[in-house]
C-alpha cells in the first residue's frame, strides 16, 4: 500500500515502487521542467561520487563518504524547500548540497582536506558536521531563534540511523517539541552505523515513532522514492511555516557502496543484501517514471550522462590546480584566541617539514 499506518500515529509514504509505476492519487503536480531537473540532480551526484571515489583513491582527497543509493532522499528533500530555509549537515549530504547550489569544486576541495571546501559564505548551509547527531542541536537552535524573530525560515537537518542512539539527538528532539521549532529531522535510514546494523541500535519497531515521545510528528517514507521524499518534506515544511511544530522523517534507503573510503563492507553484509537493495535504486526507478511520462528516453538520457561527465570532470581539474592549503589554515576558525596547545602543535607540524623531530 502506498500510505499505510505501521505503528499507531506513524505512517509509511511510498509514491514510486521500485518499478517506477505511481500512486496518481499521491503524485505531486510539478512542472516537467522541475522533475527533469530532478533527475539530472540525481545522476549528477551519483556521476560525481563515483569520480570522488577515483580521487580519494589515487591518494588526492582524504576519507570519503559516498552518498551512491541516497540521492532520492536529499534530491526530493532539496527541492521542497526554500533557500532561504537552513541546512544542517551531517557528512553524507553531496546530493542535497549540489541539488542547491554548492559548487562542486568546494566539494572536492573539502575531500581534499582545504578548508576553502567548507565555507559556507553568504548562503544558509552550515558546515559539514563530523560528531555523530551535533548537528541536531544546531539545526535546533536555528528553528528556536528562528521563532524568536518571527521569520518565516525554516531548518532541515540530516543525520544517520546511529545518530538515533546519541543524546545530542534525543535533546534537540525535545528542545524542539517544547519550543515548538520551525526544524525538520531528516533521518536517513541506511540500515547501518558504520558496520553495526540497525537492529542493535534500538529495540524499536521504527525510528519514526522516537518523534512521539517528543511530542513531534513522526513519518516514515520510502528513501528511494524521490517522489514521496519530496512530498513529506514539503508538508514538513508547511506544518513547520504554519506554527505547527517539527516533524521527524525516517526515510527508508541503503548505502550502496561503503560507509567511507576507510571501510569494506563485505565483513558486515552479504551480497544477496547488496543486490536486493540495487533493485530498489532511486535514480532507476525514477528514469521509469519520467519515460513513461514521455519527458526521458535513452538518447536524453545519455545526453545528460555525458553533459554531466563532461562538467564534473571541469570542476576535478579546477580543484586540483588550487594550491594546496598551508598547515596555518588546520589551526584557524576553531577557536576565537588559539590556544597554547594548538600553537605548540602548530611548531612541530613546522619543525617536521624542516625536517627535525
């Protein structure tokens, strides 16, 4: 069933199954336009995950996390919202950031270890955040101020299903209920927390229904359904603008690759799991919708795939002619003063490219 109740108060949104055939009755009305765009922000931060991965393999960017198998999550949530509203990373989230605008050089450079990469400007996107569920409290904190000057902005936070065992998580949870903030928790269920799978993070039927017991909405969506990704986080969204409060979103999806380039997957699922869930791929069953509706065939399509090649592989030689950042920049923008200790670090990183000890 398309809408089912799965847990009393929770309900599971599917629009798309995995052959691509639609619910009529839930499809969202968007121009074609919109959904061809859609699309091309899938494939473009599948094509440029697989090109990072490249890179960070032939030793010129450090660890990365690949986002191949959850674009429909953070395609379908990007164009929901405004850009005015705030987004509130985790470290998964390329997909969102291209889908609204990041460039594709800052991403690379981030991978690269440049602080450049992370400099968020004059635009409402928060830096990338590494601690497990920090985020969270960020993205609360932003809502609440939000209330508080009477704007009409919203924030959208994404975190893992690990991030669920973390009290950061379950304090901005209840700071959000309590002040009835403006913000929308986005959890991308990947079944995993690194190698730990999610039934040994919680003893609950769903992550959904942890929303309850903050007084918060609560969903469940099909991950791979950039449709109904879409969907829930636009009512989020005007639940949120109309003064009635957060909601939680656990989106069904799978990682289909590894957590990050440090990690080999093999030693923790099987490949008749990795299969099964490749039969469910976001961007495959979304081409199905849009060449049933006329707006994709296969010479569109290889078009796209090779316009997207082509400026991906523009954006990596850019990156890769900006000079290296000195070793100052590892020690700036963490604190206001910089610390004794961080000074006297500082003089060894210096001291070791002098050659010393």
């Amino acid at each position: 069933m398309p809408v089912k109740e799965i847990k009393e108060g929770i309900k599971h949104i599917q629009i798309l199954d995995k052959e691509g055939n639609v619910d009529e009755e839930l499809e969202p009305d968007l121009p074609e336009e919109k959904l061809v765009q859609m699309y091309k922000d899938m494939v473009y931060a599948r094509i440029l995950d697989k090109k990072a991965f490249k890179i960070q393999r032939r030793g010129d960017a450090g660890t990365y996390a690949p986002v191949k198998g959850e674009e429909g999550c953070q395609v379908g949530a990007a164009h929901a919202l405004k850009e005015s509203d705030w987004f509130v990373p985790s470290f998964r989230e390329a997909a969102f950031a291209l889908s609204r605008g990041m460039s594709p050089v800052k991403l690379f450079r981030y991978f690269m270890g440049d602080a450049y990469g992370n400099k968020v400007e004059d635009t409402h996107n928060l830096p990338v955040s590494i601690p497990i569920a920090s985020q969270t409290l960020h993205a609360t904190g932003i809502a609440m101020a939000s209330n508080i000057k009477e704007e009409d902005e919203i924030a959208i936070t994404f975190f893992g299903d690990g991030a669920t065992s973390q009290g950061d998580f379950h304090g901005a949870l209840n700071f959000a209920g309590v002040y009835e903030a403006p913000v929308i928790f986005f959890n991308q269920n990947n079944r995993y927390a690194i190698s730990t799978p999610r039934e040994k993070q919680t003893a609950s039927e769903t992550l959904a229904q942890k929303a309850k017991a903050y007084g918060i909405k609560g969903v469940q969506v099909d991950g791979n359904d950039v449709l109904a990704n879409y969907k829930v986080v636009k009512d989020a969204a005007e639940r949120a603008r109309g003064g009635e409060g957060p909601t939680m979103i656990e989106a069904l999806t799978y990682r289909l690759g590894v957590h990050t380039t440090s990690d080999n997957p093999s030693r923790y699922r099987s490949d008749e799991e990795v299969k099964e869930w490749k039969e469910k791929d976001p961007i495959k069953r979304f081409e199905t919708y849009l060449m049933n509706k006329g707006l994709l065939d296969e010479d569109k399509k290889q078009e796209i795939h090779d316009e997207i090649e082509k400026d991906i592989e523009k954006h990596v030689e850019k990156a890769l002619e900006m000079d290296s950042p000195e070793k100052e920049e590892m020690f700036q923008n963490v604190f206001e003063e910089v610390p004794d200790m961080l000074k006297k670090q500082l003089e060894v990183a210096k001291e070791r490219e002098r050659g010393g000890n």
